[in-house]
C-alpha cells in the first residue's frame, strides 16, 4: 500500500521494531529552530519549510504510470533537483530552498534529504506557537529525477475549483477530512508571487501568520482586510460536500483542528513511498520539540540566534 496514514499503532510498531531515533536529528532540529522562531511568532523561513515540504511530497498521485521516471511523492527531489524547484509552483520557494540546500551540504553525510524536508517541517509547526508534534519518521528513499509536473493544487483559475481539489487529493490518498484539515497550514502562509487575473497578489492568508491557530477557517470567509484568501481555499470552505463540512467545524476549534491536522501531515509526508518500506523506518518524533521547547530558544541572547 502507497502512503497508507501512520498511525499511533504504526508508530508504535515502527518504534520497537526499528530502535532509538538517531542522535543527529535533535542537533538539527536544535539548528533549525534558530532560524524559524522570531520574536513574532514563527519566521519566513518556517512558513517556506512547510511548503517546501507539502510541494516535495504532493507530487505524488495514484494515477502516475508505474514505468515514469519518477512517481513523485516524498523522496527529497524538490531538493536535490535542479530543475523542479524553477517550476512556476515552487515560485517564492527558492530563499528557503538556498536555506536548506546550505543545511543538507552540512548533514548530508548523516542523513537524507526527503527526511531532511519533513523533519524540518515539523520542526518548523511547532516553532509557530501553537503549532502541534507531528509523528515524524526517517528512513525515505531519494532521488534527484524531478518528480511528476502539474500534480500540485492552483490557488486560482479552473483549477482551484472544489471538486477539482478533492479529485486530485483523493488520487493521493488524501481524504477529504483529511485536506480539510492540511489546508489550514495556510494559517502560518503569506502568499508570495501569486497572482490572480494579473493582480499580484501578496500577504498573509490570516490576521496571525506567527501563530499556528484557526483564525484561518473563520476569516477564509469573513475576509478582512489585509487577508488575501485564495480562490481554492475560499472553494474548499464552501460546506456543500464533506470538505467544506469539515473545513467549517474547525472555525473556533483549535484542539479538533490539531487532532485532525498531526496524523493528516503524518500521512502527507509519507505519499508515494510503499508501506513496505515504512515498516523499517524510525521514529524521530521524540527529536522535534515540543511547542513550548520550541519557543523558550526565544528567550537566548540574540547574538547566539541565527536570522
């Protein structure tokens, strides 16, 4: 099975099956949060490692021919292609991409760079307060083949209606509940090089783009000013199928949208890699912090914090 959800119950299996999680992860999750905590909450650097990581791993779909030279999926090819990361979806990505490439050049010796995108990610949630601990796996297989192009959601035109999105998640393997639930990372988003019918189209997609929080769900409809809401995510909140729904249920509910969110980007993180090769990986969701860890680094002398 392709990108089947990981569960407490695999973590558990993966945990006693595979031993301790490697010691070099907790210095790197130590490192990066040096540079996605800021006095505001989480930085621009955070906001980029988690679209760097939705991007690297949601090119995968059920619907790519087995005999392709590349299936997509999470296998670190956003980072280690040159040719993946100029594509018009990736536009805004390329600071972070420079960030991380200079980190991988620094660890590559002792890890992957399909781990290093996801565990940065997860690092990079918890940094915004309060951002939730995402089970967090290594052990991803990587390729530098440029994954499948045009498998990434639009933020406007055709293909950014509702059912559209739901069609192109659901050949993922991702539920509707479950994008639901990933959409609302744009709460930590600012849009960068977006346009819509011309118009560029720059800023936050909620009020607290520092703050990991529901303030999305409700303004994605209230729309005031100084949100810029994308024509997707105003699609996907309209309660009219089980994604609008569920979209709606989260207004004004942090803890189901945590609850729902962590196994969501668990699953995410792992499309496209068969469960076969799962079962071997190791736990590392002890090496990211947890929320409030995350922000005592704060609290260091601001010579001793990267920018």
């Amino acid at each position: 099975m392709i990108g089947k959800t990981l569960s407490l119950l695999a973590l558990s299996a993966i945990a006693e099956t595979s031993g301790g999680c490697p010691a070099i992860w907790s210095t790197i999750a130590s490192d990066l949060s040096q540079s996605f905590i800021g006095a505001s909450g989480c930085t621009d650097l955070a906001r980029g490692a988690i679209r760097f990581a939705f991007h690297d791993s949601g090119s995968y779909s059920s619907r790519t021919p087995a005999y392709a030279p590349a299936t997509g999926g999470a296998d670190g090819s956003l980072l280690l292609s040159s040719v993946e990361i100029t594509r018009d979806e990736n536009n805004g990505l390329q600071q972070y991409y420079s960030f991380l490439r200079g980190k991988y050049d620094v660890y590559k010796s002792q890890v992957g760079a399909a781990d290093l995108i996801q565990f940065a990610a997860s690092v990079a949630i918890v940094s915004c307060p309060g951002g939730p601990r995402i089970p967090t796996v290594i052990g991803r297989k990587d390729t530098s083949t440029p994954a499948p192009d045009n498998l990434l959601p639009q933020a406007f035109g055709p293909g950014s209606a509702q059912q559209v999105l739901i069609q192109l998640f659901a050949d993922k393997g991702i539920s509707q509940p479950e994008l639901a639930a990933l959409i609302g990372a744009h709460t930590a988003s600012k849009a960068v090089a977006e346009e819509d019918n011309g118009i560029p189209y720059d800023g936050p997609q909620d009020s607290t783009p520092g703050q990991w929080d529901v303030t999305y769900y409700s303004q994605t409809d209230s729309h005031p000013k100084g949100v810029y809401s994308f024509e997707s995510d105003i699609n996907l909140s309209n309660p009219n199928s089980t994604v609008g729904q569920t979209f709606q249920s989260f207004v004004n509910s942090q803890s189901k949208w945590n609850a729902a969110f962590a196994p969501a980007m668990a699953h995410l993180s792992v499309l496209g890699i068969p469960w076969s090769d799962q079962q071997s990986f190791i736990d590392c969701t002890s090496a990211v912090p947890s929320g409030s860890n995350a922000r005592l680094i704060r609290t260091a002398p601001i010579n001793d914090r990267i920018r």
